[in-house]
C-alpha cells in the first residue's frame, strides 16, 4: 500500500496516478557505464594482473555501479502522485521527502513544462501553485494525465 493509497479519505477515489520517469536514471547510468569502461581497460591492459585482483577489481566495480544506482532508485520508488475526486497529492523521496497535499479548489495552476526529449518520451515538469505554495516535481512521467484530471475534476482552465 502506498503512500496516495494511505491518505485516501472514506469514499475518496483516485481519478489519475503516476511516477516519476525512469529517465531519471540517465545519470546514474552514465557513471555505471563509466565503471565499466574503466574496469574492462584496467583487466585488459594490465597484462601482469592476477585472476585473484581481476575478481577484485569487477566486484569494487560492481559495487560502485549498485551504490550510484541506490539513490535515484529509492527516488523512483518513493514517489507518486495522484489527482483524487478531492485533492491533488504528490510524494518525492525518502531521505527529503516533498510532499504536497492540495484540496482540488486551492489549486490556482497547474502547468507542464517538458523539452522536446521529455514529450517524445512522456515526462517532464509539473508546478503546482496553490494555497499559498509552488511547487515542483521534475522527471514525472505524463504530467499531462495529472493536469488534465485536475482541469477535469475542478471543471475550469488552470494555468
């Protein structure tokens, strides 16, 4: 059970719910690739390595990979965001968690801003103003679907 799943009040339904986008990953993945690179020329160019220091440098390497992959991944995980026929609702990680909680009448905009890379592969920007607060979530994956269920379910143009 998650964190939008927690916070729903009686009779309360979700109309739209998404992540973030794995794009998010893009940086961890080069460093990943780095490590890799690194620790196939330092095998294959050091002649006079032993099978033994081999191992040990493909297991550090290994575990430098998992280790720059742990953070995004628990960011990944943590997050969602969901439009209820109530409120809008957003959670963003685990060691600084932002989260929003937002009555659907208190929201005064919504917009989605995405490059041309986050609209061929459905991602982007989310800022939410309302209730005295602004807000924004980066890398959420179809921001449209949540801005539209809160046009939908406030039944006016936010922007």
């Amino acid at each position: 059970m998650g964190y939008v799943d927690r916070q729903l009040g009686t009779g309360e339904r979700v109309m739209a719910r998404t992540r973030l986008h794995p794009v998010m990953f893009s940086g961890a993945s080069s460093v990943v690739l780095f490590v890799v690179v690194v620790v196939t020329l330092l095998i294959v160019r050091n002649q006079e390595l032993s099978r033994g220091d081999a191992w040990l440098l493909v297991i550090v390497g290994a575990g430098i990979a998992l280790l720059s992959l742990l953070p995004p991944f628990l960011r990944w995980r943590t997050a969602e965001f969901a439009v209820t026929d109530r409120r809008l609702l957003a959670r963003v990680g685990l060691r600084s968690l932002q989260t929003l909680e937002l009555p659907l009448p208190s929201v005064e905009a919504i917009s989605v801003s995405a490059t041309m890379l986050g609209r061929l592969l459905g991602y982007g920007t989310l800022l939410v103003s309302g209730g005295g607060t602004v807000e924004s979530f980066v890398h959420v994956a179809h921001p449209e679907t949540l801005k539209d269920a809160v046009v939908r379910q406030t039944g006016r143009r936010l922007s």
